[in-house]
C-alpha cells in the first residue's frame, strides 16, 4: 500500500540531490506540531516568502502557519467560524483555512504525502526521473512546487477546462504541463494520461493522489490532528464534535474523518460533490463548476467504510455563494441583514469548493437538527486567489452583481439550503459505493480484486496505513542524517 522498500543506490543519489540543494525534509510529525520544528529553520523563514521556492518552505507545508504572505512563524490551527447569520443554522460550523500553505492549498501537503515515501526510500530519484502529477487543480500545483524544490523535473496533468491562474502559475514552476480533455469531471482522461505515458518507455514516477495512499496518510494524520486541536481550541463547555464535512474530489481531505471519528466516536463524515455528476449519491455523471474536486469514480484511496452521508451540491448554489462572497453589493447585503465586518472580510478565504463545502456543512446541521452545542466542521481548501477570473467570467455572461442578485442567493442558497439530495447512508448505501472502485481500478487501472475486497472486509486495512506515519518519520530522519554525513 505504501511500499516502504529501501533502494540504496538511489536513495544515495536522492540525498546528493538534496545535500546539493540544502533541503531538509520534515516529519509527520513536525507538521503535527510546529514546536518540533529546529530553531535555525524557524530562523531562516522570517525571510522566506510563503509562496517562495526555496526549500525551507518544505516546513511551511502545516495548518500552523502565520497567516501572513511572508516571513511567518508558527502559532494556532487556522481556521473561521462562520456565524449563524450567514449559515441560517444554530450549530458552529467550521472552515478550516488552506490559503497559508505555500501555493495557497492545502493540497500541498497530499502532494508532499505522495512523493516523501518515496523520496526517503529511493524509490524515486530526482536527478534522474520525472515526477508526474495527475490532479484536477490544486494537487499538481503542489506537485509542481515540491518537485521544483528538489530540482527535479515535473509533469503536471490537469483538465483544460480549469481556472487560468492556475495555469499560469504552473507555466512558471512545472516542467512540462499536459492539458486533458474536459473540466472537473474528466479524471479519466487524466488517468489514460498517465497510462499513455508509462507506457512510453521514459523514467518517470507517476504520483497519482487517487490512489497514492500517501495522500489519505497526510490528511489523516496531519489534517485530523489540526481539526481536533481547532476543535479543542473554540470548543466552549459542552459543546460536542458532531462532523466533518468534506468534497470527496481525490479523497484525501476526507480521510481526516477517519481520525476524527476515532477521537468522537457517534460523529459523522459527509461526502459532498456537485449535483451536476452525482457519482455516490446515484451513480450519476456529468460536467460541472466546482473546480478541483473531481468525480465520475470512487477513488481508491476513499474509505467509503466509514463514510455516513452523501449530500449533492448544485454548482449554481457555489458560484452564487462564490459572487456573493466577492462581489460588494454581496458584501453590502451581508452587513444589512448582520454578518459583521470581519465574517465578510474572512469570506475571500474560501474557493468555489469551500463555498461547496460550506453548503455540505450546513446540509449535515440541518440533516441531524444540530444546535449551539454542535460543532459541524469543513475545509476551504484555497481561497479566491485562484478563481478571479471565474468572476470576471461570470459578470460578463450575466451583468453585474447586484443588490437583488444578492439578496436572492443569500435568501436562496444559505437561508434556503434545504434537505434534498442529501442521503444517510446504510451498511449497503455504503457498499455499493465501494463496489464502483471495482469498474475503474480493477476492470481499468489494474488494481486486483483481492484488495478490493480487503478494503471493505479487512479492518486492518485502513488501520495499517494509519500507523505508517511514525515508520515514514523514521526513515525521513534516516536520510536527512545521510544528507548531512
């Protein structure tokens, strides 16, 4: 599952690499607790830029970041609690803040799961092999931004379809970038991608955050903890852990749910994705707007075991969110009807999919008639410094924003989110879910059926890769001693 095979002689190579370039790499559990982190890196940061490529910023890859754009330390969880007159329900709902990683997503830290196992290992080297990042958005951004650091080159794969900043980010970092057919939705034509170039006969490594368990490894051991201890941090006496709610896209974010359920036993995990291609909630498929979190397949990495809802999301709802969120006359409505000034000032932290996650949060309150002593928490996995020209788009389809376009998506989209499309999920609503990994990883992706069936009948499945972290920690140690011997 994660292969933790030492390969010597290009493990010697990958520490060249690293020794040439002054990289050190992190712990699991450094991004855990920044108190672990040396002081002489800590140091060197006060002048390093968030979004620099400068291999410090391998220690930036935390939810403890300062929510500065350069020469931050370390402090608290980042997150924003959002108040009940903008989400209409009594419960606490809960954004966790991805804009403070380096890129701007917290997708770099997936993309740092993936590659490290494999780097501290020798398993891929970066003086000679490509590393190749398949992703709807923000994962390959991650990609593009380790690899760079470790001078190594890069191929990014993502849909046409997606926002131009981030493609013109990517023109500055990445290697080579590759552009698949279709928008969020086309995860197949990605993975035939990435079959058509391994099968070329080029050295390269293939990163796939679908189903690289890197990727459920970080979230879970990384992304969990920084909720619990958010959690522990604004929870007022009595108060209660009722859920995390999270866009499936490659299941990785949602794999903090596992963590989390095992530290609130009776919590939920909810699995959002957009109306427009409803995969889990019924087998459906489609194109639709909320860009970066994937669909039409189960991603291999998905523990759908332990997830306990469905709930679909119109992509309408997001965009009408993404425009009142950004727009002033959405912000002037805000403040009339008594959003105070620093909810609005925090509303630019959240993407499209945030705005997504949002509304899923809201759904679960809704769904289990939550009160003030319920906590119900998401992600806003980048902010709006990636889709500005989505907003640009949207004003030349549909005229400016203004304050009737306002009132109509808060009223609609935030006071009016309702109970539909949203599913409790049984024992079988569960397994039938899984059972779809079959068509795409087994019949296409040449996964085999003894594991698939090993991920829903074997608990220690799940519960191996949960230990995994501490053993990587080990040999990451092992090889920054040999960089520095």
């Amino acid at each position: 599952m994660i292969d933790l095979t030492l390969n010597e002689a290009a493990l010697d190579s990958a520490a060249q690499v690293a020794r040439d370039r002054n990289i050190r790499i992190p712990t699991f559990a450094m991004m855990r607790d920044p108190s672990l982190i040396p002081a002489d890196i800590k140091t060197g940061l006060k002048d390093v830029g968030l979004w620099d490529l400068h291999p410090l910023n391998l220690f930036r890859i935390s939810w403890h970041n300062e929510p500065v754009v350069g020469g931050g330390g370390f402090g608290g969880v980042n997150y924003v609690e959002w108040p009940s007159e903008l989400t209409g329900v009594s419960a606490r709902i809960v954004s966790m803040v991805g804009k403070w990683f380096p890129t701007g997503a917290h997708k770099v830290g997936a993309a740092f799961g993936c590659l490290v196992p494999r780097l501290v290992t020798g398993q891929f080297d970066p003086a000679t092999q490509k590393a190749v990042w398949p992703s709807t958005g923000n994962y390959c951004r991650g990609g593009a931004f380790d690899s760079n650091i470790l001078g190594c080159e890069s191929i990014a794969i993502l849909p046409e379809g997606m926002s131009r900043e981030r493609f013109a980010w990517l023109e500055k970092v990445a290697g080579e970038i590759i552009k698949t057919p279709g928008t969020e939705s086309n995860v197949k034509e990605i993975f035939d991608k990435c079959n058509e170039l391994a099968a070329s006969g080029e050295d390269l490594v293939i990163f796939n955050q679908f189903d690289e368990f890197g990727n459920y490894l970080w979230h879970y051991s990384v992304t969990g903890n920084a909720v619990e201890e958010a959690f522990q941090e604004l929870a007022r006496p009595g108060d209660r852990f009722r859920g995390w709610a999270a866009t499936t896209g490659s299941a990785g974010t949602i794999a903090a749910g596992d963590y989390l359920k095992q530290q609130h036993p009776g919590s939920v995990v909810a699995a959002g994705e957009a109306l427009q291609c409803p995969t889990i909630l019924y087998n459906g498929f489609g194109e639709h707007r909320i860009e970066g979190i994937g669909d039409k397949h189960i991603p291999w990495v998905h523990n759908v075991k332990n997830s306990d809802m469905a709930i679909g999301i119109d992509d309408e709802a997001a965009m009408a969110l993404t425009r009142l969120f950004n727009e002033p006359a959405g912000h002037e409505y805000l403040s009339a009807v008594g959003v105070d000034d620093a909810t609005i000032d925090h509303l630019p932290l959240m993407g499209i999919s945030g705005a997504a996650n949002l509304l899923s949060a809201i759904k679960v309150a809704k769904h289990y008639e939550m009160t003030d002593k319920d906590v119900v928490m998401t992600v806003a996995t980048d902010s709006m410094e990636m889709y500005g020209s989505r907003l640009a788009e949207l004003t030349e389809d549909r005229g400016s924003f203004d304050a009737t376009d306002a009132a109509v998506a808060y009223q609609r989209y935030l006071l009016g989110t309702g109970l539909d499309h949203v599913h409790e999920l049984g024992y079988y609503d569960r397994k039938r879910i899984h059972n779809l990994k079959y068509y795409t990883w087994v019949e296409q992706q040449g996964k085999t059926y003894e594991e698939i069936q090993a991920q829903w009948y074997d608990d220690e499945y799940w519960t191996s890769i949960q230990a995994m972290a501490d053993p990587i920690d080990e040999l990451i140690v092992a090889f920054n001693e040999r960089v520095s011997s």
